[in-house]
C-alpha cells in the first residue's frame, strides 16, 4: 500500500469518529429514502408531497410529533427527550440522546447509515423497515418494548450494538420510544410511496403527473389517507 494512501485512510476514518463524537451532523429534516423512491419510480412531485405529508404527520428530527393514532403509544416528554440536538439545560438531564448515543451508527433518521456505519460489520440496523431480529414475537411482527429495552440492556455481541445498562431507566425508556417512533415513521414512508406507485399516474418519460393522480398535502383527503396508513402500522405495534 503506498504509504500516501496509509495516511489518508485512518485520516478518514478518524475524521468520521470525530464527527460521530462531537455530533456534527445536526440534520433537522429525515432524509429520504432514495433505494425505495428510486424502485418504485416515484416522480419528483410525489416524492415532495410524501415528504411533506410524512412531515405533517411525525414532524421532523429536532422536532418530533406523534400522530393522533400514536398518542396512546407514546410519551411526548420521553420522545423530546431522545430527540434534537445534544444539549442540557439542566444539571442531571441530557438532551438528544439518540444523537449522543445512537445517531453514530443508526444516523439521525434511523436508515442505518451514521458516520461510523461503513466501518462496521455488521452494518448497523436500519429501523425504517421495522424488522428487528432479538425479539420474542413472531417472524414478521413487531418487537415489544421489553425486547427493545432487552437489546439496550445487553447489547448485541460480536456487533458494534454495546449494553447501555448504565444509562438511567429514563433514558432507556427515552431511545426506545424513538426506536420505535423511526420505526414506524420508516414504514409509513414505505406504505406510503407503495400506494403512490401503484395507484397513481404519470408519464415516465416527462414525469409528470397524470390529471386525478396529484398528492399534495394540502389536500384534506391526501392527509387523511396517510393518516390512515400511520394508524394501520400503528395496529400491527399496538397488538
């Protein structure tokens, strides 16, 4: 290896753990999940309004909301707690834990792809699909907040996933409704852009969209169709 190369690559990685670190990444929108939009073909005026319409609904990193349908399944101060920024305000509480603690591998939108995720093997969860693999119910069914804070607890060994059994119960109780909110966030997204694939549209070659196949989130019906998809995914969690 020439030596010029051996000094670039630990710069790299040294630059991406210093990052992970001093949370430099500080994005305050989800980003998309391109793979998903790029296999189902969606053209630029719905991806905009499914962003937006996703946004109406769960708010954004820095500033996460709970859909009518969750509010049974979720404590705002826990979620405001895990979300945002690092910083404190008062001695004793942290926030912005996911950043401090998980952000690094999972990265800020949960897609699995943090500043350190490329150094890893195996590569770190991607929680938008909702698959979680150490859980104590059935196979294509959601884990339970015990089997999320099981994880937490014990770590996951021959991983990067450390035990995190220190932490205050708080704070655990706080990353595991933010795990889940990622969650489920991640797979309304996907029900959502499978709807507009096969139900709306376009012309392929201009891209635009079809008369009677617009999605906007202005629109009253368009927010109440995701309302409902977030309620759906919001049952398969609740039993």
């Amino acid at each position: 290896m020439p030596t010029v190369y051996r000094q670039i690559v630990p710069c790299c990685v040294f630059a991406g753990l210093l990052a992970a670190v001093l949370g430099c990444d500080t994005s305050s929108q989800f980003a998309a999940d391109e793979l998903l939009l790029a296999s189902n073909r969606i053209v630029p005026a719905h991806r905009t309004a499914c962003e937006e319409l996703l946004a109406d609904q769960f708010g954004t990193p820095d500033e996460p909301r709970i859909p009518a349908s969750l509010d049974d399944m979720f404590d705002a101060q826990l979620l405001e707690l895990a979300a945002g920024e690092v910083i404190s305000h008062t001695e004793g509480v942290t926030h912005g834990l996911y950043r401090r603690h998980c952000a690094r591998c999972h990265g800020v939108t949960g897609d699995g792809r943090g500043p350190t995720a490329l150094y890893q093997h195996p590569y770190p969860r991607d929680y938008r699909r909702g698959v979680f693999k150490y859980k104590s119910t059935q196979r294509g069914a959601p884990p339970t907040d015990a089997d999320l804070h099981g994880v937490l607890e014990r770590g996951v060994a021959g991983t990067a996933m450390p035990s995190f059994a220190l932490l205050a119960q708080q704070e655990r109780d706080a990353l595991v409704q933010y795990v889940k909110y990622l969650a489920i966030r991640g797979q309304a997204e996907r029900a959502l852009v499978d709807y507009v694939a096969e139900e709306l549209e376009f012309d392929p070659q201009t891209g635009e969209v079809e008369a009677g196949s617009e999605l906007s989130a202005s629109s009253p019906d368009d927010q109440e169709l995701v309302a409902e998809i977030v309620a759906d995914v919001a049952d398969r969690w609740r039993s």
